[in-house]
C-alpha cells in the first residue's frame, strides 16, 4: 500500500494548533484592519488634492458640503480618527501575535519534551543529546520568531495587494492592470523561490543540530579531553562542524537574497507604467488629479512591503524547517508501550522469572539467547560474568526499556508487557553503577524518586545507606549543591547518594547494578551493612564483579555470551570448579597463589 502524500508543514503546523484557532482569527483580523486603516492616508492625501483642486466641485462637495473649510474639517477629523484606528490595532495586533507566539513556543516544547520522555531507551541511543536539545530550543524558537512578525508580515502584504488593486480598478480600470500586471510573476517567483529554498534550509536544521550534538558532547566530556589533551584536535573538529553549518547557510543566504532585488526590479515595471500612463491620462483630463495623486501614493505603498517580501519569505522558510523537525518528533510514537493492568507495590511479591526469553538489539547484536532465570521473591539473586555477557540487557528489560524479541518476563505470574508501565518502573529501585545525579541539593537529589518525603525520612534513608556522616561534613550538609552530575563529591559518595534515593523510594524490587564499583573498601563494606538492612522483605537483583559482595546470595548465575553457564550458591559454584570458581581464584589471590608455589 503506497504512503500518503504527508501534509505542508503549514498546514501540519495549522492542524496543530486547531485549539487555537479563534485566537489566530483574532489576530489576523487585527492585522488587516490595521493594514486597511494604514492604507487610507494616501487616500485622504487625494481627496485634499481634490479639495484643493476642485474646490466646489471636489468629490466631498458633491456629498453636499461645499464649503472648503468644512471640506477641510472633515478630512482632518477623519485623519485624526483613522491613525488613532491605526494605531489601536497596532499594538492588539502586536500583542496577540507575540502572546500567540510565546504559547506556541511553549506548547511545541512542552508537547515535544514529553514525546521524548515517552520514546524508548533505543531512542535515545540512535540520537544525540544535543541533536534532541536543538529541536527542542533551536527549532523551537525558530518557530516562534516566525510568528512574533512573519505571519502578520504575510497578511498585511496579501492585505495590501487585494485592497490596492481593488482600488486601483475602481479608480481607473485603464490604468490598474499595469500596476497588478507583476503579481503573477511575483507569485511565480515566489513559489520557485520556496521549493529551492526548502532543502536548504533543511541542510541547515540539520548542520546546527550535529553542531549542537558535538558541542553538549564535548562540554559533557570535557574531562576526558583535558586528559588526553585533545583540546587542539577537538576545536579543529567544532570548527568543521560550524564551517559546515556556514556553508549551509550561506547556500541558503545566496538564494534568498536575490528575492527582494528580484522583486523590486519587476514592481519597478508597474510603478513605471502607472506613473507615466497615469500622468498623461491625468493631463488630457481622463483622469482627476486626486485619482492620479491616489495611485501614484498607493503605488509606492504597494512597492516597499513587497520589496521587503523577501525577508518575512526568508523568515518563513527558516520557520517551516524548524516545524518539519519538531512535528516529525511529534509524530513518532513510542516502540514501549504500557499495559492496562495497575499494580500496587505494596501488594507485590516481587517474584520475577525470564521464561525462554530471547532478545536481539537492532544493530542485530544478541544480547541473551533463550534464557530462562529466576529471581525469587525476598531473596537474593546475583548476576555475574564478562563484560557482554548480557547483564546490563538483563536490567534493561526488567524495567522495561526494551521488550523481549521473543519469550516472556513475568512479574508474580503476570507478563510484564500487560502491566501499567508507570507501577512497574515504580516497584522497582535501580542503583547503577552510573550514577546520575541532578544539579542541586543532596537533600533534593535523595528525595528525586518520592518528592513529598519529609526532611527526617530523607535523613533517615541517608542512615541507611550510610551517607549520613560524610552528609554532615559537607559545607552546607543537606542544602549542598553537588554540581552538575555530582561533580562536587566521590564516585562513592555519588554512590552512597543513589543508594539513600533507592531507599527513600522504598520499591518491593531492588536492583544494584555495580553498587560498590566506585567506592573502596571501607565504604563498600559500610554499602554491604547497609544493603543487608535494607534487603530484608524485598526482592534483591545484584550485578557484580567484586565477587566477595554476593558470597551471601541465595541464588548466583553465572553468565556467559548471552546464555546462564552456571547456577547456585557460592558454595555449590565454588564446588563444582567452573568459570565462578575461576573467576574467584583470580579476584581473592588463590591463583597467584598456586603459580608461586
């Protein structure tokens, strides 16, 4: 079946702001009528030419006042009405397409954060973080800098051309289609212009946000440059990046600046015509000379809001880049999507089993192969094995940010895939051994996963976790801000931190994902106390490569390219003398040991 055509992005952009619709009539009548009383100055200039000229025969004497004076009077109150008119809708206009705007901008963005809070982890990791940031900032404001002019640009010029040409035929159909006869070259030109400028300034959305994603890149890894001393060699490489965007938009520049001259030299041809044929009609007395002063004033009201064309057209295209890029966001829908069954965490057993699973990554990787495991409600089930061996894509799918390729996950009998997604990801506490931390207090970063905790539960997950101490030394205890990403504190103090936040959302499940990596003995048997305080009633998932913080766990597995190669207790592994036990000579000693002796 053939795909349908997709829709202009005005017309995705109109259908998107469908509630608005009202608020845009609005706005639009403000701008036409603000452009109807602009437009009336020329006119009230010829009718004091034909006052002055006519006097007791002028166009206002044959509505009966023939008195010059009172001619005069009225063309003066009726001036000081229509640019105080003027000038009302003005400033309505004004507001209602700035206000019009900063909603706009504030619901594209709202609208499109959410969609990518929605998307899948796999979303994420096929895309930049400043790629996402440039559609969600960049594109965004684009839009709205459209919208703050642009739209009333469009309007009032359309406003001018009908309203003009209608009195221009009014006035002298003899002379009016020399006037209106570049129209439709400008409407050609202006559609030609449109197609070729579109794909460039789609170059250019695309150039900033690869520009973007190399710069949040860079400042995220900043430490990592300093220690290599890449310094030189990255700013070669941001300066090909921006080159690049520079030419982008230079392609787009050459293009878009030719508009205006274009179109000037065209309306030239019509205000040549006007003037001239319209100056001798007014000489051989075919046409008055207020109907003459008229045209030759609206022709040049005519000619600059059309030179200026360019730019609102320039602004326009830049503005319907940036919506093709935000509304394609929009439009895609999440490959995770929840069940309808709600559960209560505190109803859970937090039994989970992989039952056959199989899981395959997209770039065709297979992270596990028909695994079968069992992680028994209360106890504690340790994960361990080589860097690949699928542990990581073992918590990935617990929490769902993948789904199996085939088999199923289960939580107390129930597939996962048919439980509300939120309850789920909320019975389940995730320690990872990369811990993220927000810019702000420790208090505010231990209370991330339960907002509405008190200063003394904070206080008391932080005991738990063994924080609390090392919390109280800090300059401002609690109210120290970390830093962007913890900066300001330990890889085991950041640790101890996501531990105490885990606790404080109290979940039936917990997951320590390399709990004790960053942290050196005296802390990581201070996380071992802890994790025996807290582990009791709750369901404990451990991956590990310390193999001396699992020696307790019910149940072990041991894993290998994706597959369980062993499973039991300490003991029944260290027994049985396979990869476990291997891997326990190595961490404790025991076969340096045996070589040196």
């Amino acid at each position: 079946m053939p795909t349908p055509p997709k829709l202009s992005p005005l017309r995705r952009l109109l259908a998107y702001a469908a509630p608005r619709r009202a608020r845009i009539r609005k706005a639009a009548f403000y701008s036409v009528t603000n452009k109807i009383f602009d437009l009336a100055p020329p006119a009230l200039i010829g009718m004091a030419v034909d006052v002055v000229v006519e006097r007791e025969n002028s166009w206002l004497a044959r509505l009966g006042y023939e008195d010059i004076v009172t001619q005069l009077a009225i063309l003066s109150g009726l001036t000081f009405v229509i640019w105080a008119l003027e000038s009302g809708f003005e400033y309505l206009y004004k507001v209602a397409w700035r206000n019009l705007a900063q909603d706009m901008q504030h619901d594209l963005r709202l609208d499109a954060y959410g969609r990518v809070q929605d998307m899948e982890l796999a979303f994420f990791e096929d895309r930049s973080t400043g790629g996402l940031m440039s559609v969600l900032n960049d594109d965004v404001n684009q839009l709205e800098r459209f919208l703050d002019n642009g739209a009333n640009e469009l309007l009032q010029v359309t406003t001018t051309v009908i309203l003009i040409g209608g009195i221009f035929f009014w006035l002298a159909p003899e002379v009016a289609w020399m006037s209106v006869l570049p129209m439709p070259f400008i409407l050609w030109g202006s559609i030609l212009f449109q197609k070729k400028l579109a794909p460039r300034y789609a170059k250019v959305r695309e150039q900033v946000g690869q520009l973007n994603g190399d710069l949040a890149g860079n400042l995220g890894g900043i430490a990592t440059i300093k220690s290599f001393t890449a310094e030189g060699r990255e700013c070669a490489r941001i300066a090909e990046r921006s080159n690049a965007y520079r030419e982008a938009n230079a392609s787009a520049i050459s293009l878009s600046s030719a508009f205006s001259p274009l179109i000037r030299m065209v309306i030239l041809i019509g205000f040549t015509a006007t003037l001239a044929f319209g100056g001798y009609m007014a000489a051989t007395d075919q046409l008055a000379v207020g109907a003459y002063s008229v045209m030759v004033f609206f022709t040049q009201r005519l000619l600059w809001p059309l030179t200026s064309l360019g730019n609102t057209f320039d602004l326009y295209q830049r503005a319907m880049a940036s919506t093709t890029r935000i509304l394609d966001l929009l439009d895609m829908r999440p490959g995770i999507l929840s069940g309808d069954k709600s559960i209560s965490a505190e109803d859970l057993k937090g039994d989970l089993r992989f039952e056959n699973v199989d899981f395959q990554y997209s770039n065709g990787f297979h992270g596990l192969r028909t695994m079968d495991l069992e992680f028994a409600a209360g106890q504690t089930t340790a994960l361990v094995g080589p860097t690949g061996a699928g542990k990581s894509t073992i918590i990935k799918l617990l929490l769902r940010f993948y789904d199996p390729t085939s088999g199923a996950i289960t939580l107390d009998g129930k597939d996962l895939r048919d439980l509300d997604l939120k309850d789920l990801r909320q019975a389940i506490g995730l320690v990872s051994q990369e811990v993220f931390l927000f810019h702000g207090s420790v208090r505010d970063n231990i209370a991330y996963g339960n907002p509405d905790a008190s200063d003394a539960e904070v206080e008391a997950a932080a005991q738990a976790a063994e924080a609390d101490e090392f919390i109280q030394e800090l300059p401002q205890g609690y109210d120290t801000i970390v830093g962007e990403r913890g900066q300001k504190l330990s890889g085991g103090q950041r640790q101890r931190l996501s531990i105490a936040r885990a606790v404080l959302k109290n979940p039936p499940i917990l997951i320590l994902d390399e709990a004790t990596s960053a942290v050196d003995n005296e802390t990581e048997a201070a996380i071992q106390r802890s994790m025996q305080r807290i582990s009791v009633g709750r369901t404990i998932i451990v991956i590990a490569h310390r193999l001396s913080t699992i020696r307790n766990a019910q149940r072990i597995y041991v894993l290998e390219s994706g597959q369980v190669l062993e499973q039991g207790t300490h003991d029944q592994l260290i027994k049985a003398g396979d990869l476990y036990a291997a891997l326990w000579r190595v961490q404790t000693g025991s076969a340096l040991g045996q070589q040196t002796s």
